[in-house]
C-alpha cells in the first residue's frame, strides 16, 4: 500500500488531528486514512461541474421562469 509522508506539520494541527483520532477510539494512522478516503470520495465543485456539464440534459429557463416560479413557489 501506498504511503503519505507530511513534511513540517505545524504541532498545533498535529495535536489537533491526534486528539479527534483519540475521541474516536483511533490511532492516527487510522483517522488520517478515514478523513483522507473521505476527501478524496467527495467530488470538487470543479469535478461536479464537468459531470454536469457532461450530462447534457440541460433545462433551459430565462430569468423570468425561474423568478415566476420562486414567487409561486413563496405564495404556496
């Protein structure tokens, strides 16, 4: 498996990221890769933004449509 290595950590976040590991019952090792997994799982808005526009079904409304319907949407 792969390996990370972070140079100059300031201590304050390395005490920071050791006492949440400890809240949750981890080793350190062991919170980094769970918070490490998640980040790389959650899309970036530049990467949401290409799958969007991939999809190609767009819906074309003018500004007038979509204030028409937020003041319906408010009236209800």
């Amino acid at each position: 498996m792969p390996n990370v290595l972070i140079r100059d950590l300031p201590p304050e976040v390395h005490a920071v990221l050791t006492a949440r590991a400890e809240a949750n019952g981890q080793s350190l090792q062991q919170y980094l890769t769970q918070e490490l997994t998640r980040i790389a799982r959650t899309k970036t808005n530049a990467e949401l933004t290409a799958a969007i526009t991939a999809r190609g079904d767009r819906i074309h409304l003018t500004a007038e449509e979509i204030l028409d319907a937020i003041h319906r949407g408010r009236a209800e």
